[in-house]
C-alpha cells in the first residue's frame, strides 16, 4: 500500500516537474510526416535557425525525439558534443549558433554506429526525460522532430505535451508518399493537435548545368492534397543539391544560401508559421483574460 | 495456476504453428535501413519482382512489416485489395503479377488516410499473426520490408524468425543517412543476423536533357561504407524519374524499364542476393548431412 501511493507520489510529482517546464516555453511545434526521409530534420534544423536569426537568438530549442536515428546534430554542426550535468541531476542541452538550445539521443551515444535497440515503453521514459529533466530555461519556441509513423514516440509527445500550439506536416511529391502522409494528418486530428499546414519537399530540381526543371519525385502534389483534406498549405521546397551539402557540414542552408529559390521558398513558409503562432498567444491571451 | 498453464500452452501451440509455417519457406530475407525514405520498399518490391521473374514464379512472398506506412501494395499495384479468410480462422495473401504474394497492413485498412496508432507490443502481435495465420503456402523467398529505426518491429521480426537468411542493408549517399545506416549494420551485427550486403540508392542523377551528371545525395559513400564496416557492398541504384513514376503506378521498374542504367545496377545486385542464399542453402544442407 504504502509503495502504491509512493509510486503515485512520484508520477504526480514527475507530472507537476513537467509542467512548470512547458510553461516556460512560449510554442512548441512538432514537426511530423508519418513517411520517413521527407527531410522532416532538415526541415526542423532551418525552422530553428530561421526563428533564432528572426529576433529570437538565445530563445529557440530543438527537441530530436527520433530515437532510433538522431539527425539534428549532425545538421546543426553540434556532433560530437554531449549533454552536461547541472544541479540535482538536470541536464543542459547543448547549446549551438545562435543559442538554439539541442537535446538529442545522439549525445548520449559512444558513436554513430551504436544502435538504440528499445521497444515503445522505454522510448517514452526517454523522451519524458528530455522534456522533465533537462535545463531549457525560458524559450520562445521550441521545435520537435519526430521519427516517421505514428507509434510510440508520436504518441508519447502529444500526450506529454497537451498544449503543443501545432504540427507542421512535411511530405514529398510522390503519391506513395503522400499516401502515408494523408496518415499523418489523420493522427494529427485524431489527437486533437491543431496543423499549422504541410511542406511539400523535394519539389522539382532545376539542373545547375542548362536550368532543365526536371521533377524527380513529381511535383505538386502537396497543394493539392492539403486542399482534399482542408488543411493549410505553407508551400514547396524545390530540391538543391546545397541543401544535402549543408545538411552534411552541419550548416542549415537558409543561414548559408541566403538567395537561393529554397532559402525564398522557406522563408515564406517561416513567416506563415511565426503568424500561426502569434495567433495562438493572441487567442491563449484572449482566454486568460476571460 | 490453470489459467498460467492454458497461457503457456497456447503460446507453446503458437510458437510451433509459426515453426511450421516457417519451415515451409526455403529463404528468409529482411531489407532494413536504419533511416526512412531511402527507397528501402522500392528495393524490396523490385527485388520480389526479380526473383519472380527469373524462375521463381508462384514462389515469392513479401511481407510488408511497416505497420504505421505500408507502401508495398501502391508499389506492386495491389492497392484496394483486401486478405480474404480462409479455413480455420487463417488469412490469405493478396497475389500480385507472377504470383507474388503480399501481406500489408495496408489490406486491413479502410482508406489511406486511416492512421495506425499504436504502440510497440500491438505492432509486435500483429507481425506475429502476419505471419503465423497466413496462407503462406511453400514459398522459395520471403522478403520482409521493415519500417526504419532499430526499435519494435525489427526486433519482432529478428526474433519471430530466427533463421533469417540475412538482411540488405539499404542507405543513400549523403553522409546524414549513412550515420543512420551504421546503426542498422550494428543492429543485425548484434542480433546475430548475416549481412547480405549494402545498397546504395539514390546514387547520382544524370539530367534527361543535357546529360549532366549531378550528385543530387552526393555518391561513392555506401562503398566507402562497406569497407569500413567490413561488409559486402552489393551496388548503387541511379535516380531514375522512372522509378518514382512506376513506383506511383504500381510497376515495378525492372519490369517495366528493361534497359536502364537503374535496371542494369538493380540486376547485379539480385545476382549477388542469390548467390549468397544459394551459399547458405548449401551452407544448411551440409549442416543437416552431418
């Protein structure tokens, strides 16, 4: 007995611990897809250095809750690095240019070819930790990466963190994809967590040697799905061979190619973000003063 | 205590109706990656396409083990189809082009937008019946997609059948993915599975237009990969805007696309694929001799 309401003790306590955290980050966006290798991380790492080089340095944090293959380190120059105790057993994250504060499974491994071989129960103790234990401070914004599907860490996000302002949804053109994207949106519902809109990645490649459009993996296709499911389209990302080399050197391309059609293309997409955003605290404060 | 024994008991009869189903298949083959979206189901709906076509019709199987974003049926023109019931409560396959029979999540589902949201031991039932309740008749290769990550489907499946031939390992070029991919090798590597060998997809684009060769991923790193990892390197695959296209319509593009770099590569790597299963074929009947 006495074990029971001790047991029931801690998760309370763990519970209250959680939420004085979340309230001191202002938005929290989860990115997601349901396919895998859309460019959800690639998205994510730009949404972060587009916020923090947008009047938010210092205030943005990157949450990598892609357990079994942890990208945005790599993506934000920050391998290698490790996660630093603090007081009372909290973590720090690390902390990358600009101030975009990063956990990530990643700097909890020995090195890249270490596997994390964890079914779903253990995946979510992880990711609560990250969210409880770890030293964020105040932010502005605080961006999630999730691993494709809708399995255990999807569902242990949205259940951890109730007042999520949204989900930004990223696909690519071709319909196999966009199929299990449908997927994602329907989840996204089903949980009750607002879509800010889809990305459409990977939209067409113009050849750098004679400016041939030529769409890979098809093109348009994400217009026309957020319209078949009303929800809003944020806009397309057309393929550069730039993005995958800045992505490998650690450098989000937005911060490097500062007029190439995919910084413009992404830039639209930050702005109708940041509005969604503003929308919500415009609404949260509405509520509060009821 | 009889409820205990009538538990053991019924996953005693389990484990040996899987045994048997298992024992009726010459050759067990898993395609895993580690990351998403590296083409890992176009390899394994082509590779089935392959073996069918080069004298093993009627006796292949695919066995599509991502639960959260099956794609094999839109792959191999199967979709809309559902697994009809049989005799005895069994299920079975849905049979494609030459024969090929294919297990999908995507068969029990109403619509493609219909998410599967459900945590790690209810995906780990759900591959068990897949393939112990199913009509899977004497089959010379099953294939097995798994979904990316090293987490509870792929455990499921290394553990469910314990004398897989091996896995191909699949990854792209960029160096993103192929930190990922490392994982997967090191997974099989500690789950005591044989690695086959590694893919490299998504290998370079040569513009329809101008001929220009660019290297959208980058190139040359799955090679680099399998050195350094001291596994067998089986090929790297081109784009090809054809393999997108066909993949949307349900062809597999060796057998549609007959001459193309793509499937020229694609073919080398089959030959080494059945080379090793010949080996281990050899390998259990001299086991057995002894």
């Amino acid at each position: 007995m006495t074990e029971q309401i001790s047991v029931a003790g801690e998760q309370y306590e763990r519970e209250q611990k959680l939420k004085l955290k979340l309230s001191k980050i202002k938005h929290k966006i989860a990115v997601i897809s349901g396919k895998g290798g859309v460019g959800k991380s690639t998205i994510t790492a730009n949404l972060a250095m587009a916020f923090a080089m947008q009047g938010h340095e210092n205030k943005v944090g990157v949450l990598d809750a892609d357990i079994h293959g942890p990208c945005i380190p790599k993506m934000l120059g920050l391998k290698g690095q490790t996660l630093i105790g603090g007081p009372g057993g909290l973590l720090f994250p690390v902390v990358g240019k600009l101030g975009i504060k990063v956990v990530s499974m990643d700097f909890l491994l020995p090195n890249d070819e270490a596997p994390v071989i964890w079914r779903g129960p253990l995946k979510m103790r992880a990711i609560q930790q990250f969210l409880t234990d770890m030293m964020w401070g105040e932010l502005d914004y605080l961006f999630i990466d999730l691993p494709p599907g809708t399995g255990d860490e999807p569902l242990s996000v949205m259940q951890l963190i109730p007042d999520l302002d949204g989900a930004v949804i990223v696909t690519m053109p071709s319909e196999v994809s966009q199929a299990v994207v449908k997927k994602a949106v329907s989840f996204a519902k089903q949980m009750g967590v607002p879509i800010i809109g889809i990305v459409e990645n990977m939209s067409g490649f113009v050849c750098p040697d004679c400016g041939a459009k030529v769409n890979i993996f098809r093109a348009g296709g994400g217009k026309k799905m957020a319209e078949s499911l009303s929800v809003p389209y944020l806009g397309s990302i057309p393929i550069d061979p730039n993005i995958c080399n800045d992505s490998d050197n650690g450098l989000p391309f937005i911060a490097e190619n500062k007029t190439s059609p995919a910084t413009e293309a992404f830039k639209e997409i930050v702005k109708k973000i940041e509005q969604f955003s503003e929308n919500t605290e415009t609404a949260r404060f509405k509520e509060i003063k009821k």
